[in-house]
C-alpha cells in the first residue's frame, strides 16, 4: 500500500467541512446539506496538492454534546481521523464567530501537536475577511479567510500545509490491478458488519437502526499478499421511502460507488429472503457494468428454520435472480464470520473474467459458428429484404468486456438477437456474474 500522508478536514458540525472537500476532491464525493450530521463516517480521496500526493479525509463534525451510542460511535471515528493524519485542516463558520464548541476542538488539536491550518469558511467576499481577525484567540498561527461554496482562497491552506508534510514511503507496487468491491444492498442488510468483520476492526458505524452509513467508503485491505479495496455504501431505498435528504443523497452515494466499482456484492438477508429492491440494486449493478457475486447474510439466524424452509428461500432466490443471468451464491454471517473466508475468491474469479481479453482470431471464429447456428431477421430496404452480413468482431474493453461487432446493418439487428449473441458469449468465454456488452457497428462507422 502507497504510504500517502494524510490531511484530515475536522471541525463542529455543519461548518463547511463537506462542501470543501467536494471542492479539494473535483466531485460531490460528500453529501452535502443544510443540516449538521449528514457526514458520518470518514470519507478518503487521493488528490494531487501542487507537486505532491496526499490523503483527503472529511469527517464527521466533532462534538462534545453527544447521548446516543450511534453519535459515540460517529464521535470516535472523527477522533480516529485526527490521529491518523500527518496534518488537519480546521474548519470554522465564519458568519458565526468563535462558539464554545470550536474552542474544545481547538483544545484537542493542540494537544495533537500536528500541523495546524485553520480555514474561516463562508466568508463569501473579501470585504468579509475582517472577521478572520477573531479566530487567532483559538491560538493557531495560520487562518486562512475562506468560502467554499465559492471556491475563494481555499487551495491556499491546502498548498501551505502540503508543502511541509514529508514525501511518501517508498512501497513495492504489485503488477496486479487491485479489484475495487462495492458492497451494497437494502439498509440494514449487514454491509457495514461485513467490511469489519472483513478488516477485524470497527472502521465503519455500524448500528441496528437502519441508514447507518451514508458516505461511500474506501478501505484497502491485504489478505495474502493481495491487495483488495472495499466499498461500503449506504443501503439504497425505493425511491418512495427517500423521504430524508440524507436517504435521498445515500442512494446517489451507492450508485456513483457502483459506477466506480469493478465488482459488486450484493448482501441480501437470509431471514427476509430476496425482496424486489433486492433485485433492483442487483439490476444497478449489472446495468453499470460490474461482476456480481451475491451473498446470503445473517445464515446463523436461520438454525431454528427447517430444511424446507430452507428450499424455499433458495427456489425463491433462483427464480428471482434468473432474470439476471447466474449468480454465485454464498451463505455467510458477518456475525459470526461464518463463509466469510470464501468471499477473497469470489472476488479473484469475478476479477480474472471480467478483465479477460479474447484474442480477435478467437473471437471471430466464435461469431462465425454462432451466425452460421442462428442468423437474425433479414433487413428490409425497400420493398426488399436482405440478410445481414457479419463482417468480424473484435474486444475494445475490459471491466467490462466489450465486444464490438462490425455488419451490413447494424440497425436491423433486433435487441433480442444481442441478448442472443451475449448469451453465447457467456457460454464460450464468460463466467457466472460477469456482464457483457456487444455493440453493432457498420465499417462505415456508424
């Protein structure tokens, strides 16, 4: 793993901390509202700071005003977050003044004795930067007058702060593409439990009240040598529960983390078997191009349930996910850490076949046998038909695989004869959970 060092952005909640990371990080990586507590848990991005390399985490608002276990939890992950980092940036609302709760940051940030640069937000305009001047009683050397929101003065703070941090360990960099994993499911279905029991840590809130998580998380992780890098993501709701801004922003958190994946899991709940959102956030999956493995969470709860009972749930889950394409399916308890061990090579096989390339030769002799078992439709031009000429076909990507195949008339080609040729392809060359995208095209370019 890269030894990057690492600036943490803290501060009371609702100052701005999220707002200037989506700036820092060139997208809205956070959720960012007019409500305090939308952030969470640590959210990490890797952005170039003028000649240097550095680890960007926003956290979750420090506060000492706090009852519920949940805001304990969240409390000691931003804590964790300030003595992780080789730096900080300390954010504060500069429309408010100095409060008490910026003076007990203050408080713990000095006795950390890390670099120090305190950013005075939301002041929109120069001629607001007077009130800066009130911040040094906090006893900082650097205050920076800032607006997020409009992007004045912030790469400043960051520049200065960088250019002291010391440059990077030297690692060995593995040939391999480390695989990057979303987990993701309904609320509540364990993907938080998983990813710890997977780290052996409690790096991710985990809690029994649903919509726990609601940033995408990063974590790199090594099991035997090899490196792996998980997502946790917030459960995604029907939209008609997406009452709460935070619920809205968790489902647009979990699809961007799909975008970015390789490889999803899907965690379904043994108790509940598979429900139609199930299937819903398998679709998202697949329609962003990821390998898919499926996993049957919470299968200690099922030792009172019959052998029947039992049948049923897996009759239920073949017939749901048959509309998918095979599955690889694994009962695990991230409770108990029950099958765990199996997911490392569900994600190595995804991996190997979705970055499988088929040499051009391969492939045409494939598209040759399978036009020659079953041609599609004739193409009418005119009061004529005429049948469709296959030319050759040729793999223009990975991740997923991606077939461009050239003929005659690539636009009289129904979609169900594609669906036909990714079938074939599945059964020549893929495997169970990878996608398949074959694109027509004419060699006129069409």
């Amino acid at each position: 793993m890269n030894e990057l060092p690492i600036i943490a952005i803290v501060g009371r909640p609702n100052v701005g901390k999220s707002t200037l990371f989506n700036r820092y990080t060139g997208f809205r990586r956070s959720l960012v509202a007019d409500e305090p507590g939308i952030t969470r848990d640590r959210v990490v991005a890797e952005i170039q700071v003028a000649d240097k390399k550095v680890l960007l985490v926003d956290t979750a608002g420090l506060d000492f005003d706090f009852s519920s276990d949940i805001d304990r939890d969240v409390q000691k992950q931003a804590r964790e977050a300030v003595l992780s980092a080789s730096a900080v940036l300390f954010v504060l609302d500069g429309r408010d003044g100095v409060s008490p709760e910026d003076e007990a940051v203050a408080q713990e940030l000095r006795k950390s004795a890390k670099p120090v640069s305190l950013l005075v937000n939301k002041l929109d305009v120069p001629a607001h930067d007077v009130k800066s001047a009130d911040f040094y009683e906090l006893g900082f050397e650097h205050v920076w007058p800032v607006s997020g929101a409009h992007g004045r003065g912030v790469w400043a703070p960051l520049e200065a702060l960088a250019k002291d941090l010391p440059e990077p360990k030297p690692s060995e960099k593995e040939s391999a593409i480390v695989p990057r994993v979303a987990l993701v499911g309904r609320p509540n279905v364990g993907k938080s439990s998983l990813l710890n029991r997977i780290l052996g840590s409690d790096r991710v809130v985990v809690s029994n009240e649903p919509g726990t998580t609601r940033d995408a998380i990063d974590v790199e992780v090594q099991n035997e040598g090899r490196s792996y890098l998980f997502v946790d993501t917030a459960g995604i709701r029907k939209p008609g529960r997406r009452s709460r801004l935070a619920e809205r922003g968790s489902a647009i958190m979990s699809l961007r983390a799909l975008e970015r994946a390789e490889i999803a899991l899907v965690i379904l709940d043994a108790e509940t078997g598979i429900t139609e959102q199930d299937a819903r956030v398998l679709g998202l999956a697949q329609e962003r191009g990821c390998a898919v493995g499926v996993l049957l969470n919470k299968w200690d709860l099922m030792k009172q349930s019959s052998e029947i009972e039992k049948g049923r749930l897996f009759d239920e889950l073949a017939r749901r996910l048959r509309a998918f394409g095979s599955h690889e399916t694994i009962r695990i308890s991230a409770l108990t850490g029950k099958g765990c061990n199996r997911i490392y090579s569900v994600i190595d096989r995804l991996a190997k076949a979705s970055r499988k390339h088929v040499a051009t030769p391969e492939l045409n002799r494939w598209l040759e046998d399978v036009v020659k078992r079953h041609e599609p439709a004739m193409a009418q031009r005119g009061p004529r038909k005429k049948p469709v000429k296959f030319f050759y076909a040729t793999q223009t990507g990975v991740n997923p695989p991606r077939i461009s195949v050239f003929c005659s008339e690539p636009r009289a080609i129904k979609a169900s004869y594609i669906r036909f040729l990714e079938n074939r392809y599945r059964e020549v060359f893929s495997e169970s959970g990878v996608p398949i995208k074959i694109t027509l095209r004419s060699r006129r370019h069409d």
